[in-house]
C-alpha cells in the first residue's frame, strides 16, 4: 500500500513539474521577446515583471520534479512515517495541477497582450510621425542657398494634427527665383494632401509658364477638376527675374504681401479669386522694378488673424514691423513677426502659421 501511495504521489509530482514547465517555458518565450525589445533590461518594468514570472514558475517546475524524483526512490524503502508525510504533500500538488494549467493560459495571454501593446505603441508613433513628415514636405525646416538671395522662414502648427499651409522657394530658371505661398481651407489629412498636391503641381506649371498668372489658371483648372467639395486655396506667386531686374506676382485671393522697395512698403493683393472656386476663373500677374535689397514678406492667415480679445494682429502690424527694421535679415523678421504675433495673443495661435520672407542681395 505505501508504495502504491509514493508512486501515486511521483506521478502527481511530476505531472505538476510538467505543467509548471510549460508555463515557464512560455515565460521563457516571452521574457526573449521583451529583452529583445527594450534598450535598458535593468530599468523596463515589463521585462522585470517578466522575468519574475519566469523565475516564479521554473521554481514550481524544479520543486515538484525534486518531489517526484524523491517520491519514487523513497517508495522502496520500508518506512510508513516517509509514505504519511509525502500523502500531505499531495494535496498541494494536486492544486499546483489546477492552477499551473491558469498559469499557462496568463502566460500565453501575456505574450499575446505584449504583441498587441508593442503594435498599438507602434500605430501611435505613426500617427505621431505622419503630421511630422507632411509638414516636412510642405513647409520644410531647411531651405537650399539661393546665390543672390537671402531667404528665411518659419513655421508654426496650430491646434490642427495636420496642417493646410505651405510655402516654397526654388529656382525656374538660371536667372528666375520663384516663392510661392498657401493656405487651403480648412485641417486634416484631407487638407494637407490638398496642399501637397497644389504645392508639386505648381513647380510644374511655372516651370512651363513664364507669367505667374498662367500657371495658377492651369493649377486652377487641375485642382478643380478633382472635385474636393468645400475646399479653396489661398496662394500668392512671387517670380524673382534677375536678369530683367522685376519682380512678378499673382495672387488667388491670398492676405496681401508685402514689398519693401524705394524705401517704401507696398502690399501685393490679390490678382484673381480663391482656387477651386471656378475652373475657369482668370488671374493677372502684376510686375514691379526689382533692386538690391528689395525683399518680400509672405504669410498665412493664421498670421493676421491671431487675437487679442476680438482684436486681430492684422496687416498693419505686419507693415510696421517691416518699416521698424527694413534691413533685418529674413531669418530675424519672420521669427520675429511671429513672436510678435505670439506675444499679441497671449502665448496662444490656434491656426497654423507660416512666413517667408526673400530679399534679394
């Protein structure tokens, strides 16, 4: 009969070992998993709570094996007093049993719930990163040097996770620098592909086109036809011509620029309507004598239209800062136009902001 019982009792023990094995076999898996994923073991709470639960259940696998490996040799000897005290010993395990079965599923749900976690963390830094590289692409951090000019900028998002505004500066030929401007209406994914599309469409068309005016009933008519429902743009085309020594420019209903030349400010309004309005709307370009150190300042509406109460920072303000300091570099005024405009607000723009500002040198 003592034998039977030892025996009884070695299976049970083993069975336990088994199953606490398992489990710390997943835990094992799963401790891999994290410690492959963070940077710093020592100092990341999963892979430390992790690694507990390993230990936890490898121990339970080594006892209960120490126990059957122990429950067998001692079921050969003749003593009843061993057989009673390993009997008691059976009613642990057999609960052991039970739960290393709970523990094989939590450790299978852990490793699952990581993945799913890692996943989710992974979605979020995408959705952190695509406002990032959309704004990247439609208002760039860094602009290439442009011989015979000096360009500065600055951008600054609003309360939007996407943004509408955009500018961009390039060359359209060996002697021609053009600026350009915009705003399309409204915040979103949708918005900013918006401006994406007119922004790298519009590099083509003034590059075909000669007259600013031109390539915005062409961007126009492009942008129309794709039929986005309540969506307009704002934009201003300003085409620096060093060789005929003029600056051209065409406006589709964008807040006036501003031209400092002859010692004077002067605003460059618009030349034609909002694009998508009308696919057939006309647009006229205007041309003015360009000199050494004549600069222009382009913004977005979030500029002007920054509060202080019911009071906008509107244009005049913008005017004044130019008269102030006309011979500021252009990296200086757009900043400063922008904190001015931040101070104005008390700290808070809620739309998006972008100024350039080209001087030529």
């Amino acid at each position: 009969m003592k034998t039977v019982i030892l025996v009884g009792l070695g299976i049970v023990f083993l069975v336990a070992a088994f199953g606490w094995a398992r489990s710390a076999r997943y835990r094992r898996r799963f401790l891999n998993n994290v410690e492959h994923d963070v940077e710093n073991t020592q100092e990341d709470s999963a892979y430390r709570l992790a690694q507990s639960a390993f230990r936890k259940e490898l121990h339970s696998a080594l006892l209960y094996g120490a126990l059957s490996f122990a429950s067998f040799l001692t079921a050969a000897s003749n003593d009843d007093r061993v057989a009673m005290v390993y009997a008691i010993a059976g009613v642990p395990a057999l609960i052991s049993i039970y739960w290393s079965r709970g523990a094989i599923r939590e450790a299978r749900l852990s490793r699952q719930r990581f993945f799913l976690e890692k996943r989710a963390e992974e979605a979020l830094q995408q959705e952190d990163f695509a406002p990032k590289a959309w704004a990247s692409r439609l208002a760039p951090d860094a602009l290439p040097d442009f011989t015979g000019f000096e360009v500065g900028r600055v951008y600054e998002a609003g309360s939007g996770l996407m943004a509408g505004d955009f500018f961009d500066v390039y060359r359209v030929g060996d002697t021609r620098l053009a600026a350009v401007i915009g705003d399309v209406a409204g915040h979103g994914i949708e918005s900013s592909i918006t401006a994406f599309q007119a922004k790298y469409l519009l590099r083509v068309f003034l590059r075909q086109f000669r007259d600013p005016a031109q390539a915005l009933e062409e961007l126009n008519q492009q942008m129309a036809e794709m039929d986005r429902g309540e969506e307009f743009i704002s934009m201003i085309v300003v085409v620096f011509d060093t060789e005929a020594g003029t600056l051209r420019y065409a406006s589709a209903g964008h807040p006036a620029g501003w031209l400092w030349h002859a010692s004077e400010v002067q605003p460059l309004r618009a030349t034609g309507p909002l694009l998508m309005l009308d696919p057939g709307a006309q647009y006229f370009s205007k041309e003015i004598p360009l000199a050494s150190d004549d600069f222009v300042l382009l913004y977005t509406d979030g500029l002007t239209e920054a509060r202080s109460g019911d009071e906008l920072f509107g244009e005049e303000r913008i005017a004044m800062a130019i008269r102030r300091d006309p011979g500021a570099a252009p990296e200086v005024l757009t900043k400063g136009l922008l904190e001015e405009a931040r101070d104005f607000a008390n700290g808070l723009i809620d739309d998006d902001v972008a100024i350039l500002a080209v001087r030529r040198s």
